[in-house]
C-alpha cells in the first residue's frame, strides 16, 4: 500500500518507494524504536528517536520537511507522522511494513 489515505497528512510509502528516496540523498529518515531495536540493525543514515521522546518534545526533534519515519511494522512510525504534522511538517512519510519490510527486500541496513 503507498500513498495518502483520506484524512492523513502523510504518504504511506512501501519499501520500494522508500528505497527510492533513501537513494536520492535528500531526506531524513527517523527511526522511532527503542534503543535494543536499532541495535538490532537499522537504515544507514537514520536517526534514533524513541516513539515516547518524540511524543514529549517533538519540536526539539524534528528539524524540517522530508522525513520517513519507520519502526518496526509501520504502526508507531504512522504515530510519529500524525505529530509530525500536528508541529507543522508537510512532506511526511511513513515506511509501511517498517523495517521488516525493507530487510526483506534486501536494502541496505547496519549496526
């Protein structure tokens, strides 16, 4: 599934898609699982933000437009986008099926 749903203010985008704005360089991409997750292996180039410290400051966190947000499945990362635009982001994206979905696609990630 990939694009907006009636009601988001934010793009749904699969793991192609994804892969696709990882290789333009041009986004940031914000990790919001726990820290035993990502070291469990995460996007290269991501930023750690645990769901609940993003839910507490997220201005402090969130810098600009063009960022995907991703976690494990897509569903905290789907939370972190509706806060995102609840500050005032506009080109948000959420990773669905989370990294799950992107390691079974073969992409790249680290440790």
């Amino acid at each position: 599934m990939a694009g907006f749903e009636a009601g988001e203010p934010f793009e749904r985008v699969d793991a192609e898609r994804a892969k696709g704005l990882f290789d333009t360089h041009a986004i940031g991409w914000i990790d919001v699982r726990e820290p035993g997750e990502w070291e469990q292996g995460h996007i290269p180039g991501a930023t750690l933000v645990p769901l609940n410290r993003l839910l507490l400051s997220p201005r402090q966190h969130l810098a600009g437009d063009d960022v995907v947000f991703y976690c494990a499945q897509g569903v905290r990362s789907a939370v972190a986008c509706e806060v995102a635009a609840a500050v005032g982001l506009t080109r948000i994206y959420n990773l669905e099926g989370g990294i799950n979905s992107w390691t079974a696609q073969g992409y790249p990630i680290e440790w």
